[in-house]
C-alpha cells in the first residue's frame, strides 16, 4: 500500500518548502525515488546522505504543511513519486 512520506532536511522549517513529500510503498522506497528523481533535475545540493539521514513522517497530514506555498504548488499524493516539490506530474 502506498503512504505519504515527509522526508524532513530542515528541521528548523519542519512543514516549509525546503523538506520533501514523496508517496512511496516505504520510507526506504521513498528515499530511493527521491534520490533519483533529484539526479534527474540536476539538484546535487542534496547528497544521498542527507536524503538518508532524514527524518521520515509516514502518512503526513497535510494539512500540517505550509498552506502558503507548500499545498498549493505540490503534485498529486496518491501518485506514486516526488510529489513535493512538484516533479510525479512533471515526467
């Protein structure tokens, strides 16, 4: 089944927009497909390190997420992928 995983890199900005939102079948998986996707549009800033030392939220609710910026620029959560920033519908 899949879930929605906030993957926090800011922990000073816990809901900002400088985390990750990925709907994924596991966090592992989550951090696979984040990895990758991040490859794909060049953002080296963020090492696989990083990306594995971050914290995991499981079933985020999103209400929780920043209502300014955040929610009304992510892609669709029951798509498996990057849905934050918004690359699942940007293939």
């Amino acid at each position: 089944m899949l879930h929605r995983y906030w993957l926090v890199t800011n922990p000073d900005d816990r809901y900002g927009s400088k985390n990750f939102g990925v709907t994924a079948f596991s966090p592992q998986h989550a951090k696979s497909i984040l990895k990758e996707q991040l490859r794909k549009i060049g953002w080296t800033h963020f090492t696989d390190d990083s990306i594995d030392q971050a914290e995991v939220v499981e079933d985020i609710d999103i209400r929780l997420l920043d209502q300014n910026h955040v929610v009304p620029n992510m892609g669709v959560v029951v798509f498996q992928g990057v849905w934050w920033p918004n690359i699942n519908l940007n293939k």
